[in-house]
C-alpha cells in the first residue's frame, strides 16, 4: 500500500464517515456470531489500526501489519492494548501455531498477489468453529484513482470472490454487496474523476461535519438491511466464511 495512504488513513479514519459506517456494519456482523467470550480474534492487516479498538468489544484482539510506521501508529492509538506484528499473508504470518474464532481481513485481499493462498494461510489459524470475515471493494470497472493509490491489484465481482474462496477449498456461509444505498453517487464521483482524468479520487477527504454525519448515517443504517437480507449490489462485498473440515 502507498506509505502515504497510511498518513492519510491515521488522519481521517476515526471521523470520516465511509470508515465509521463501515465500522457499525461490521459490528453488527461480528455480534450476530455468538463467538466464545474468551474469543480470539485476529485482523490481517490493521493497517493504522482503527478496526482494532471496534474489535476489541468482542474478544482479544491480535494483528498483524507488514508497514512499520502503520503498525507504531496502530500501537499509539490502541495504547498498545492490542497484539500487533509485523508480517504479511501468505508468506510471512508470526502466528504460526496459534488459533483464532474470527479473522478478519478487511480491504485486504485486494492488495494480495496470491490472494487465494492468502485464504488458504488464514483458514489454517482457525479453529474447528472459526470464522473469516472479508470485506473486498466491488466492479473492476470502478477501478480508478484512489484504488491506484492504495495499490489495489483488481476490485472483485461477486462470482469472482466466490470462485476464489472455493479454489482455496472454502464456502462461504454468507456474500453479500453493501455500500448500496450510495452507490449511485459513488459511481458518478468515480466516472468524473475518470472524465476529468483526476489523479486524486473524489470523496476521500473528510467532508463539512453535517454532510459527513449524514453521509456515516445512511451507509452505517445498511447493517439493519443486512442483518434481514443480502444486498443485490454495492461498491464494496463482505463475505463470511466458516472454517473448512480439514484445516
């Protein structure tokens, strides 16, 4: 990932409003498991680590982060409450050995070359009744500005993240599109950035206080949609996964 996407995330992933309704749909997602009180959970690439304290309702929390300065922010900001390593997936994982009930990779497989030996590397930290929570951002024809500066290899289709957790000898328990309820205005930042041919994508700021709440108020409502049914399309995908039989 670009070193100044990480400066950028520290900076406005605790305000602006994509991070924190995705932050109350992934809340929900994870209370709607009944994992084990004494849970273990752990995050593949915390990035700046504004999921860690979130996640940290839930169980204890480990993490791991090949970017040095992103992991020395995610630290300070936790107040070293959370168990972050260096290391990246599949190649370079610290917790060898060790299990978990949740992994969670979010906006994660898409920076990976070897994505689904990445699946098949988390499936292995799991317990027998553990989970893998994967969100992923949506349509290859999206792909623009800011997925180059984060370094995103590709966006995925729905059947595409499908295919690529059967080939690592999963199945998905639930897939599901969300960022719906935006995903016109979304689409028609995206295709300016394109017609302008802007080098900074459109919307990664934080907006005016008023425009953010009300924008982190419509995208975080999308978690009582979800928790009734999937959503038939959007600009990001969330996926569950159980572990496999054999892992």
């Amino acid at each position: 990932m670009n070193p100044m996407a990480y400066l950028e995330m520290a900076e406005t992933e605790s305000r602006h409003w994509w991070y924190c309704g995705r932050r109350a749909i992934l809340a929900q997602m994870i209370g709607a498991l009944d994992l084990p009180s004494n849970s273990k959970i752990l995050e593949v690439g915390c990035g700046t680590g504004g999921n860690l304290e979130m996640l940290a309702r839930f169980g204890e929390v480990h993490a791991i982060e090949m970017d040095g300065v992103a992991r020395a922010i995610a630290s300070r900001t936790t107040n070293n409450c959370c168990d972050i390593r260096a290391g990246n997936c599949p190649e370079q994982i610290p917790f060898t050995g060790r299990q978990f009930d949740l992994i969670c990779m979010f906006d994660v497989l898409e920076h990976i070359e070897r994505d689904t030996e990445a699946l098949v590397a988390a499936n292995k930290l799991l317990t027998n009744n553990g989970r893998i929570l994967i969100t992923v951002p949506a349509y290859q024809w999206l792909y623009g500005a800011h997925d180059e500066f984060l370094h995103h290899r590709r966006r995925y289709s729905l059947n595409q993240l499908k295919r690529k957790i059967a080939e690592a000898g999963l199945k998905a328990a639930r897939i599901s599109f969300f960022n719906t309820i935006l995903f016109p205005l979304a689409v028609t930042m995206r295709l300016k950035d394109r017609l302008l041919g802007s080098k900074v994508a459109t919307g990664t700021a934080v907006p005016p206080a008023i425009i953010n709440a009300v924008l982190r108020t419509v995208f975080g409502a999308e978690r009582f949609l979800l928790k009734h049914f999937n959503l038939p399309f959007g600009v990001s995908l969330l996926c569950l996964v159980n572990a496999a039989d054999e892992h």
